[in-house]
C-alpha cells in the first residue's frame, strides 16, 4: 500500500501508479517495483524520489508500484517484475522469508537498484550486503549537504552516458564500507573537494556509482540522491534512470 505522504506527492505530479503490488500475477513487460520501506531514518527525498521515477517509467511505457509493504517480498509477487529498487531504505526491513524470495527472485535473474541510503540497510543480512556492494559507514557533518566533484570513471554506460566528465554536484556524501571486489565503478568522489584536512579526506577518489552481475541477476547502486532537490535535477535522474535500464538489459 502507498502512504498517504505517497499519494499527496504522486497526485502533485499528475503521476498515476499502479498500487496492486500485492499478490499473484502473470509476470509482465518492464514491471518496476519501487520499495521505499524505512525502519531508521527517513528521507524527505523519497515521496519526490517515487514521483520522478513514475514519470520516467509512465513516459518508457513502463509499468512502475511502490509499495513500503514488506508482504510485497513473496515468490508469487516478484515473479511479476523485472527490477527491484530499493530507494533510500533504512534499516532491517525484511523478515527471513521475505529476505529468501527476494534473493531467488535475483538469483531467477531479477534485478536491483539502490539508491543512497540502500547501503544503510540490513546490515545483519551477508547476501544483502554483497548485493548493493558495500554498506554505509557515516558522512561528514555541520553541515551533511556539500558541494562535491564527481569525475566520470566509465563514460560509456547508460547511467553515465550523459554526464560531463566532471560533474559538480551538492549531495551528502558517504563514506562506505566493505567494498566488495568485482564491482565496476561508474562514479567517484573527490574527498578534497568536499572534505576538511580535519576531516581526513582521501587522496584517491573514492567509489559512489557502480554496477555488475551478481549471484544471477544484474545490479546497480548510487550513494547519490540524499536531498529533494535531486529529483529535479535532470542529470541525477538520467544516472539513475540509466542504471535501471541497464538493470533491465535494456
């Protein structure tokens, strides 16, 4: 079911979607299921961070349900979509059978996107975490919203493809924690541009997009996309966007 705050922001921006994300169905062509679940904190991006995918999947002919209902986690239901997106959930968020069908929808070839706070999520949950690529580890402070440079690793992948090579950007951004090997970077951080000495910045850019196959299934996982105003910003979206597609094999 979606939240009141869901369907104020979906109606705000003229988006219709589908609510019936509960129960079994004939699978069907490019099925988006948005999973927005928080049991830590709470985004005030997510309700504009569903409406911007709405429109995206409404304007690709797309079929897009949110749900924060963690009964929407059955074999029956996920057999119906094709991705999976995980946008800035927090905390333990499934229990132990919902965990096992959504890691056999992946392992059938399912696919996942995270989108920031992803990697602060299940934490107790090995396989969750190798799924996104690292778990969240803490972001500076006074103030958590900075300007950052981003530099583009890899050019030539659909979340990437519109980009300048240097992108300057306002976000919060994370550090991260157990980097799992085999993961293809897309985007890195400059520390430096963000970071105080007292703040002991990296002198290496550090990962924040990335992508590969795992366990069966294709993922894709972005720290970026903390505040609101992301989900107006063209260039956020069309990154996000690509990495779905990409999710999708399209």
């Amino acid at each position: 079911m979606i939240d009141r705050p869901v369907l104020f922001w979906v109606a705000l921006f003229g988006i219709v979607l589908s609510c019936s994300s509960i129960g079994p169905g004939e699978p069907e062509e490019a099925r988006i299921l948005v999973f927005s679940r928080t049991a830590g904190f709470r985004h005030a991006s997510i309700e504009l961070g569903i409406a911007a995918l709405g429109q995206l999947a409404a304007d690709a002919g797309f079929q897009l349900d949110a749900t924060e209902d963690g009964d929407a986690f059955t074999p029956a239901n996920l057999r119906r979509y094709q991705a999976v997106v995980f946008l800035s959930t927090t905390g333990n968020i499934l229990d132990e059978p919902q965990q096992l069908a959504f890691s056999e929808f992946v392992r059938a070839g399912g696919g996942f996107v995270g989108v920031h706070s992803a990697s602060d999520t299940e934490y107790d949950w090995p396989w969750y975490g190798q799924l996104v690529g690292a778990y969240f580890d803490g972001h500076p402070s006074n103030p958590n919203v900075r300007t950052g440079r981003l530099l583009v690793v890899m050019p030539d992948h659909p979340a990437t493809a519109s980009l300048p090579g240097t992108w300057i950007r306002s976000d919060e951004w994370y550090d991260l924690r157990d980097l799992q090997d085999g993961l293809s970077i897309l985007l890195a951080v400059d520390e430096l541009s963000y970071k105080t000495p007292e703040e002991n910045p990296l002198l290496d850019p550090r990962p924040m997009a990335w992508f590969r196959e795992f366990d069966g299934g294709r993922t894709f996982y972005t720290a970026l996309g903390h505040t609101v105003e992301s989900y107006a910003d063209p260039l956020f979206l069309e990154h996000v966007w690509g990495g779905l597609t990409w999710v999708l094999g399209q």
